[in-house]
C-alpha cells in the first residue's frame, strides 16, 4: 500500500518548502504546516489549491499512523484566513462563538454557513408568505406588512 500519484505531487511543495526552511516534514508541527499555508497563499497560490495541499499532508500523516497537523486550531486558522472569501459565522453568533468559529475545520465552516443560508431563506420566504395572506386578509393594512426582499445566494460554499 503506497500513497497515491496525485497525494504525493501535493505533497510534494511542503515537502520543498519544509527542506528550504530546514523543518521536518514527516511528522510535522501544527506551526509549520500553518507558516506554509500563509506563504504559499502570500505566494498567490490558489485558495482550493492550498485546501487540496492540506489534505495530502492530512493523507501523508494518516498513512505513516502519525497525529494530524492539519486538524490543529494553527493550522485551521492559516486555512481558514485564507478561504476567508465567502465563509462568515452566523449573525446570531456572539462575539467569542465567532472567533472560535475561525478556529472550525473548513468543512464544518462550510455546513454551518450553508445550513445558515438555508434557514435565512426559509424564515424570509416565510414572512413573506404572513404578509401576503394579511394584506390580502385586510388589504387597508399600513404598507409595513410590505413582503421583505429576499437576499440572493450567489455564494457557493
């Protein structure tokens, strides 16, 4: 059982990047899949890319029966900032649930902000659906029972 073609040429720039730095790359140190994340991302490395990288290091780690690095909350942190494009915690988050929510794999940043749109649209629709049946119930109603704009969804997250 050997890794696979593709994992390995992903593997392979942290690899590059560990020997240049003169840190070890097998098994690495939350810190330093976290420094190269950020310098590849300041390189302009594409964000997908970067998340495609992180989860050689993950297959490279799990391979070998070595402890993650990439699961750690530095290394969550250096992904999320650089994904940073579309995925915000819920409003109705309090100020420290947001800052822990920084600290969330990104793919349960992702579920949440999903489930988050989803439940957003399904309330709006829905007071849109009581004003409608109030105005057409008593249609000398203040205009305040106006349908709310919904908003569109033009992340895909």
């Amino acid at each position: 059982m050997t890794l696979r073609v593709s994992t390995k040429a992903l593997f392979r720039p942290f690899v590059q990047w560990c020997n240049a730095a003169n840190v070890r790359y097998l098994p690495a140190r939350p810190t330093t899949v976290a420094a190269f994340v950020l310098r590849q991302f300041d390189n302009g490395v594409d964000p997908d890319k970067l998340l495609e990288q992180a989860s050689a290091i993950e297959k490279a780690h799990d391979f070998y029966f070595l402890s993650n690095p990439v699961c750690t909350s530095a290394a969550q942190f250096a992904l999320s900032h650089v994904s940073q494009t579309a995925i915000n915690p819920p409003r109705s988050w309090t100020k420290e649930e947001r800052e822990e929510f920084a600290t969330f794999p990104l793919q349960a940043q992702r579920a949440i902000a999903r489930g988050e749109r989803h439940r957003e649209r399904w309330f709006r629709t829905a007071q849109n659906k009581i004003a409608e049946q109030l105005k057409t119930a008593n249609p000398t109603a203040p205009e305040s029972s106006k349908p709310v704009e919904t908003e569109k969804d033009t992340t895909d997250a």
